[in-house]
C-alpha cells in the first residue's frame, strides 16, 4: 500500500462519514467538529468557505477543498452570511440554540438540506479519526486546500454524486473507495504543484533509488530490513543508499525506518482489541518488551499508555 492509501485505508474504522448536502441562500453553516480531513466537492452553484482565522476562499461548480487540522470553517452562500447550522463532533447538526436540526434537515438517503431546490448542492466527506503514519503529510496542507475544476482530470465528482443518494447492498463499501479515490487524486494534484512544500520523504518517493527503499518499508515493516538488504533489493550499494537516502529524506534510513515502525504501531493500537504483543510483531519487533523500549523512548509513553489514551 502506498502512502496515500495509507491516509485513508480502513476509512469505516477512522469514522468516515460522507453526505450531500442541498441549500438555498442565504445559508451558512459553522463546521466546528474538530475533524483532521473534511474534503468538500462543489456539484452546482457557489460556495465560500471562511476558515478560522483566515481568508474567505470562493469555490465555483467543479472546484474541490481539502480542509486539515481540525479548525472551525464557516460554510455559506456569502462570508457575510451569519450560520443558522452548527456541526458538532460526530457530524450532529444543530441550531443557534442547540437544537437538533438532523431530523429537520434530513432530506432522503445520505441528504441534508434546507428544503429549498438546491441552488447550490456539496459533497461533505470527513475523516473524523487521524492517521499517525501520515500526520506529516497532512501537516504540510494548508487549512484549506483548493483544486480547480480545471487544473486536475478526475471523472470521480459525478461518480460520487451519482452514487451516494442510492440505497442498495453494499453502497457503504462503494461509497468508502470512490471517496478515497476522490481524496488521493486531489492531494496528489495539490503536491504536484512546484509551490506545495510536501515532505522530504513524500517527494522522495519520485526517486528510482530511495523511492524503492521507502515502499519496502512501507509495505513491509516487520522485515528485518538492514542499510545493507535494502541497498540489495534497490540495487545500489549500501554507502551509496546510506548518502542518496539521508540527502532526499533528512534522515537515515534506519532512523526513518523506526519512526515508521512507531507510527504503524500507534496507528494499530487504536484497534479495541490490539494488544502491544501483536502490534510488536506486525511492526517488525520481536516483543512487547522491545515495542515498549522504543516507543516510550520516542514518546514519552508507553504503548498500552497510549492506547489507553486513544
């Protein structure tokens, strides 16, 4: 699995929820749910988006936002626009007053609106839990970043808005990848541009050598990966990957190597029944006790401490 799957594997267990939503102006909606990655599609119409502490940002038909780091953003026809809807942790709406709006609002399947037409009509996807192996990928986001209808070719906006009013079996599980798929495209069109500061290690990966050291670690973490069993399988020799690799990421390849490790592990063991002997293994230590050195060392913490936490 490569990095960007990475963000989003197992979207259901990261509490993903995915909505159409239909308003006539003047509307606003105050999102203040404390959600690390909203991605919010324009399919008709007009939107502005005020971010906490920032500036407004227009969005036309066809334009997508990526909104990171759990801040509050005001979602209306005008910045102006004063917010009637408040979305709370979990995705519950409710009114200036506390008022619960989820019934009054609720407008068929996976629809929420205010029982106008619709002039303006947005797909709202949210990762309500977050991702430790990719935190830093994340972090470099701005709090909102927007693609243009016209600087990106993904056919999967109609895809997702044709998809999520149907009721049938298995329509979560569509629904989940098509959004994955939405959000992947949309952050790989957003680093790509010469601006965007991606991490060290996220634009490595475009390197032949170094690029193929890091997908081994990735995708297979408990092997007993050396410099040396690296270097072999990428085929350069061992001082060779050790310089190539530490001047593309900023850090060795074992050094890198164990913050990966770490961050898999605490990303596992948010599972309820994860136990720190099972996250060792599949992290590549050979015991809890080992996992627990290594994790309180970087920490501060130990694993079942940090478990307990999340």
């Amino acid at each position: 699995m490569d990095v960007l799957g990475s963000l989003l594997a197992g979207p259901r267990a990261r509490g993903a929820f995915l909505m159409r939503v239909l308003l006539d102006p003047p509307w606003g909606v105050l999102a203040r749910d404390r959600a690390p990655l909203t991605v919010l599609c324009v399919t008709r119409g007009l939107t502005w988006l005020v971010p906490e502490g920032g500036a407004p940002v227009r969005l036309e038909q066809g334009d997508l936002a990526v909104l990171s780091g759990g801040a509050s953003c005001l979602v209306a026809d005008d910045p102006a626009t004063a917010p009637e809807a408040f979305i709370e942790p979990g995705g519950c709406g409710v009114g200036p007053t506390g008022e619960d709006l989820c019934d009054a609002l609720d407008r068929g399947v996976r629809t929420w609106g205010s029982g106008g037409a619709g002039a303006t009509e947005l797909l709202v996807g949210t990762y309500q839990l977050a991702g430790e192996v990719t935190g830093s990928l994340l972090r470099a986001l701005p709090p909102v970043a927007v693609v243009r209808e016209g600087e990106w070719d993904c056919p999967l906006m109609p895809v997702l808005a044709a998809e999520i009013v149907r009721d049938e079996p298995g329509q979560d599980v569509v629904l989940d990848r098509v959004l994955d798929l939405l959000v992947i495209s949309a952050l790989r069109a957003w680093f790509a541009r010469p601006e965007a500061e991606a991490p060290a290690w996220y634009r490595a990966y475009g390197d032949p050598v170094v690029g193929g050291a890091l997908r081994l670690m990735r995708d297979h973490p408990a092997h007993p990966w050396t410099v040396a069993s690296l270097a072999a399988r990428v085929g350069a020799s061992r001082a060779a990957l050790g310089r190539r690799f530490t001047a593309l990421v900023g850090e060795p390849p074992m050094t890198h190597l164990t913050g990966l490790r770490l961050d898999m592990a605490a990303e596992l063991l948010r599972a309820p029944d994860a136990t720190v002997e099972s996250v060792a293994r599949r992290v590549g230590y050979g015991s809890a006790f080992a996992l627990s050195t290594a994790f309180k060392r970087e920490r501060g913490i130990s694993p079942s401490q940090f478990r307990d936490g999340a």
